[in-house]
C-alpha cells in the first residue's frame, strides 16, 4: 500500500468518524487488561484463555488464568466484552488442587478477578462467566479438568 493510499485511506475513515489503532496501540489503550487486573508480576500461562460463551456461542468476554513466578501465586480474571459499563452479574473461579478455592461473583461494570491463591507447582482449574443485565442469558468458559501443574 502506499503512502498516497495509507493517507486517503485514513482521511476517509476519519471523515466516516472511525479510527484505526494497531493492534500494539489497543492493547495500550485498552482500560482492562488480566496483567492489570492480577497486578504486577503475573502474566498469562499456557493454556489458560478461553472465551466466555453463550449456549448460542455468543462471545460475552474472556477468562484468563494468570501466574506468578516469584510468588507461586496463581489469580483469574474474567473481563467482560458485552455490556461493558453495565452492571451484571460476572464471577471468576479458581481451584487449587489440594489447595484453596477463591471465588469471586457480583454485579460488576467490567470484570470480576479471585484474588491471588498459592499454587506453585499445583493443578489448577480455572473459569469465568458473565450475564446479560436482565440476568436471563449466562455466558461461561474456563476449563473443568486439572492443568498448569508443572509451577
């Protein structure tokens, strides 16, 4: 593409009131992400995204299974995309297997996050799920069996 077309291009999605952002610039602006929301030092393991879906396979939003190295803690978070701004219901789950269990399930604007639990060298499970505000369509991932167990 060149220079002349990049910049019509853009002049007329600008004139159309529509911005394109590269995918680096949105995950910087993006107010919520499970990095922020756990806190500093975690970050995102193998295995551990999945979308929060619909019986219809509507996507309301995502949960993700974050680790801690330093501290062998593990946390999730479930970060709404749909009806973001209004309050539903949205949890976050998560299990240590011969460990605790946090839970984390109330009407919230954006996400809903288990706090932070010990789990070096443990299987987890992990899951996430939102509503829709008249509280009648749930919407739900994370995964059922034990996994992460290597630290």
């Amino acid at each position: 593409m060149t220079v002349l077309t990049r910049t019509v291009l853009a002049a007329a999605l600008a004139a159309a009131g529509l911005a394109v952002l590269p995918s680096s610039a949105y995950a910087a602006a993006a107010p919520y992400t499970p990095e922020r929301i756990c806190g500093p030092g975690f970050h995102r393991v193998k295995d551990g995204h999945r979308a929060m879906k619909t019986r219809d396979g509507a996507v309301f939003g995502h949960v993700y299974l974050m680790y801690n190295k330093r501290s062998g803690d593990n946390c999730v978070a479930a970060i709404k995309t749909a009806y973001r701004g209004v309050r539903s219901v949205t949890g976050a789950y998560l299990e240590v297997r011969g460990g605790g269990r946090s839970q984390d399930a109330q009407k919230y604007r954006y996400y809903a996050e288990t706090g932070h639990l010990a789990g070096s060298w443990k299987c987890v499970r992990y899951a996430g799920w939102t509503r829709d505000p008249d509280n009648r369509v749930e919407a739900w991932g994370g995964r059922q069996s034990w996994g992460n167990c290597k630290g």
